[in-house]
C-alpha cells in the first residue's frame, strides 16, 4: 500500500532532478542562517558553486554542537511569525536543542509519517495509540499528526500508567501500538502478568533507540503485533525519517526529502553503498530549520539491494548512535549487539544493564547484569552457575566481549517508559 | 512411596545483598508462617535460599506474589544420634547405599539433630534408607 506512490517509488535521473532542485533551495534557504553564510565564506564557497548533487562534498558538515552553539533560535531561517511549533531534543548526549517548524514543515512531516504508516498496512479504520512522550519530545505530538493525517483513530495515551494503557488496549480494540522497544517489552510483561488480551493488536511502530532481531521476535510472539522498526531525529523533523517495509529487511528513507551520504566517522570520507558508516543527512524540504551535511552520529548502512515493494534504496537497521558505541579494551561494541545476544538466550528474562568500569588492574571492566527468566529455575544453585557460564561463553563467541555476568532477580532491573538508559559507564578517565 | 517421608523444601532464588536477608524474613513473618529449618547457598553475586516450613503452600503463594523465583524441591530428613559422630554414621551408611548427596544441610530440632539430604529419587531413597535402618523423620514432623 501506497501513501503517494509516485514519489515512494521515484527513482533514476527523475529522483536525482528533483533532489537537486530540492538541494539548490535548500543551500538558498540556508543563507539566512549565519552560521551557514559563515560557514560559506570560510570554505570559498558560493550557493552557485553546487551545480551537482555530487558537488555537496564541498560543503563542511554540520555537527550537533553547532546546532546546540546556536541555541536557541540561531539556526531559524524564518522570521519568528513563520515558525508554527517549537520542540527541543531528547538531550540524551547533552544539553537541549531547539528545532522550529512552519506550518509548512508541520504539513510535509505528517507527510511524511502518512507514508510510512500506510507502508506498514494501516488506514482508517485503525485505532492507534501514541504511547510516547507528548511533551517536548518529537515522537508524541509528530507521530499523532501522521496517524491523524492517515485518518486513523489516535488514542493519545502518552506515557507511564502501563495498566491504564493495557486496559485501553483491551477496552478499545487498539490495533497499532506506537511506542519505544523498552517501553513495548515492559508493556508485554505487564500484560502478561495481568493476563490481558491483546488480540486486536497487529501492528507494532518502535522507534527512537535501536532492537534486536531477537527483540522482533520476542515482542512479535508476545505481542501477538507485526513489528516495525522507526526511526527519526528531531533535527530532521523527528520520527519518520525511516521507517521498515513488509519485508523487514532495512529501512526505507524517503529520498525526496533527505539525500544520504554515509561516511567514514574518523575520516569524513563518503564511503559508497555496501559499508557501513555514520549517517549524514541533507534535509530538502526544511523551511524553519534547512540543514547541509547532518552528522547524525547514528550508524548503518545504504543497502545495494532493490527492495521488493518498489521503493527506493534502504538504510540497514540501526546498531545505534556512534556515541553509544563502546570501546571496552580495544574492541568496539553497541549496546544493542549485547541485547541480541543475551535475548538469544532463552533463560535470560526480558531486562538487562550494561556498566564499564575501570578496574584496580586498569583494565576495563564488563559488568552485565541480568534478569533470569523465572520459568528456567528449577530450585538448584548449579542453574544459575550454568546459566552464568553460558552467557559468559556467548558473549565471548559472538561478540568477543569478555564479561562478568551477574544474574539479579526478577523484577528488580530497571524499566524504561522512553528511551532505554541501559548501559552506564562509570569510567573515570 | 515413602511419600510420608517426603518434605517439600521451598528453594528461592535470592541476590546477596545487604537486607536481602531481612526482605525475606519479613515475608515469613507477615504471612505467620515459622522455619524449621533454613539454609543459604551461595555463589558469587547470587544464592538459593532452602527452607523448610511449617506451611510451605503459605509461604509459596507469598513469595511468588511478590515476584520471586521459587520452586518446592523434595528433601529427605534423617534423624541424627546427638552424639559425637552422628554425622558420620549418617554419612556412612547413606555412602555405602550409593545414594549421590546432590546437597545436605543439618540442624537441631529438639533432642536430636537431622540431615536434610537432597538426592535425585527421593522415593527410592527413603526406601533404601529405611530397609539399611535409617531413620527419617516424617514430613508431618515440619508440615502442619
Ligand atoms: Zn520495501
């Protein structure tokens, strides 16, 4: 199913006429912003000079510190009576930015969204409920919009109270959930304590931090949903950048809207489809806040490969953020490579927290702990020491991490209601 | 068989934690049920708490309602002669049977001490126990 399939599927020199177009407004749209009038005359460069798509190379990348150093209005490029909304990121890697939208941003958003929704088979008729943060976070107020804009019945629920939002659930036959993986996994467990029936589920939208296969699976099973997979940044409008088809094989970027160049995080070099890099973004049809060459931090891939559906190149799902990424003697790991492993471990329970520290041998040092699965105790202590040992092994076969496990009981990890906080490191360097 | 013999210990999976202990005791005393007998286990960041009491069934549901891991598993208890070398004889004989001890703990109750045994066919165990002259005490002894 198609929102608007004829931009969805645009492909060839008639994509590339239209994002360039796109481009060249943009760069225009950025000369009102200082930082880029700043940022041009330092390079040598005239908005002219990019007379190919290809030709967005000369232009320096915008990193998020520019953006939080020009807090809070320093990247408008309306004047105030244009802008319709204001939000401020998440700020999970420091202090807030500001984002702004025109009207005309908020229409192409929900845009957008619109698409993205229709992709994963919903409609009018659907009843969806929004279970994310609808304060300054994107993925309240911007997912509302798209499910509204498709014509769905949006049950706003927000966050936290987990019984009341089952309870809607059950009571309104919801059939979209949207909200983070964290927040989907508790819900299932609480669902499940509480023996409701979630039946009229059947789409899942998880978003703003990355999930494991295993995790798919898991929430697919237990939830009785099909999951996809959604991801956004506030800086580019927020949720819908890219969202999963039917075929849950990578995400599709709508490239129209945002042009792509995937790059080598320590060099800068444009790395071609195929390898995995960060993700930088060149939003084309942002009028409040038009950005050049976004570092997003964020780390995947362009996929080589067509996609069945007929839309166009697809980004590889997200290991997440390259801040996120650890460096724990030498080897490099996410977060989210250790939540693979430890959910393909069937005794492991649905939690689990991630710490470094630095040892008194200064060495780096692993520490998981882990909830176990309190269907796999069977009274003895040799099944925890087995089960410590196993995950042990894994972790050291799969991901060649080594760590100290430590199984907790069940129940005393930390939930998550937004975005998951699971891995803390407590070096001192 | 033997079922008589049979005690239903309750074993909860427990972190080793400071008022971790406390935690747990406080169950038992809010639900009035009494220990008879009771034992730690432990290894590295985690223990299995083993216990036996009065109403097992009781302090099952108490437990589980607060979301611990547990399971009943089925001991033995043999009657120990007060005198040095109890143990011994106990040991013993339960050797020369060729019953594999998975674990054992002792305690004092009344006049005499007993051996909890945890062995992988209690039924069959009890038997054998009795037929060489062991005594074991009865479950009824700890279930009330
Ligand atoms: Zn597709």
């Amino acid at each position: 199913m198609f929102w608007n399939e004829k931009i969805e599927t645009l492909k060839g020199q008639e994509l590339r006429d239209l994002q360039l177009k796109r481009l060249k407004w943009t760069i225009h749209q950025t000369q009102n912003i200082p930082f880029y009038k700043r940022m041009f005359k330092e390079a040598g460069l005239h908005p002219d000079d990019i007379k190919t798509l290809e030709d967005i190379r000369k232009i320096p990348f915008t990193n998020k510190s520019d953006l939080r150093d020009g807090y809070p209005f320093g990247f408008l490029a309306v004047p105030m009576n244009k802008v319709n909304r204001i939000h401020t990121t998440s700020g999970t890697t420091g202090k807030p930015t500001v984002v702004a939208y025109t009207k005309g941003d908020l229409e192409t958003w929900s845009e957008l969204l619109a698409r993205n929704f229709t992709m994963a088979g919903l409609k009018a008729g659907d009843i969806f409920q929004n279970a994310a943060n609808y304060a300054l976070f994107t993925g309240g107020l911007g997912i509302h919009m798209g499910a509204e804009k498709i014509g769905a019945a949006v049950v706003p629920s927000g966050t936290g109270n987990t019984k009341r939002q089952i309870e809607m659930i059950e009571d309104f036959k919801v059939t979209a959930l949207h909200c983070t993986p964290s927040y989907a996994m508790h819900l299932t467990e609480v669902a499940e304590e509480m023996n409701a029936d979630l039946s009229s589920l059947k789409v899942g939208c998880f978003g703003a931090e990355a999930w494991s296969e295993n995790t798919r699976k898991d929430l697919e099973n237990r939830l009785s949903v099909e999951a996809f997979d959604s991801y956004g940044m506030s800086e580019l409008f927020g949720p819908g950048v890219a969202f999963e088809c039917g075929e849950h094989d990578g995400l599709h970027i709508w490239h129209d809207s945002y042009l792509v160049e995937i790059i080598d995080p320590e060099t800068g070099e444009v790395l071609e489809p195929g390898n995995h890099g960060e993700l930088v973004v060149t939003p084309l049809v942002k009028e409040a806040m038009p950005l050049l060459r976004y570092r997003t931090r964020d780390i995947t891939m362009l996929m080589e490969d067509d996609c069945p559906c007929g839309r166009g190149p697809k980004l590889a799902r997200f290991f997440g953020r390259s801040d996120d990424m650890l460096t724990v003697r030498g080897i490099n790991v996410f977060p989210s490579q250790v939540e693979h492993v430890l959910r393909s471990i069937p005794e492991v329970g649905d939690q689990f927290m991630v710490y470094i520290d630095r040892g008194e041998s200064h060495l780096d040092e692993f520490t998981i702990q882990v909830e176990m699965n309190k269907t796999f105790f069977s009274g003895e202590l040799s099944d925890f020491v087995k089960l410590q040992q196993k995950i042990v092994k894994t972790l050291q076969d799969t991901i060649t991490v080594r760590a100290r496990v430590e199984l907790v009981e069940p129940g005393s990890l930390p939930r998550f209601e937004g975005k998951a906080k699971r891995v803390i490191d407590r070096r001192v360097i | 068989m033997n079922e008589e013999y049979i005690i239903k210990q309750l074993s909860i999976f427990s972190e080793n934690k400071a008022g971790k202990l406390a935690a747990i005791a406080k169950i038992f005393l809010d639900t009035g049920v009494s220990i008879q007998a009771f034992n730690i286990a432990e290894a590295n960041n985690f223990g299995v708490i083993r216990v036996i009491v009065d109403k097992p069934e009781v302090a099952f549901e108490a437990f589980a309602k607060q979301n611990y891991a547990l399971k009943y598993t089925d001991v033995l208890a043999i009657k120990m002669q007060d005198v040095p070398g109890g143990l011994f004889e106990a040991a013993k004989l339960i050797g020369e049977l060729n019953i594999n001890i998975e674990y054992a703990y002792a305690f004092r109750s009344g006049e005499y001490g007993a051996l909890i045994v945890r062995v992988a066919n209690p039924g069959e165990a009890a038997k054998a126990l009795k037929k060489a002259g062991i005594e074991l005490i009865p479950a009824a002894n700890y279930h009330f």
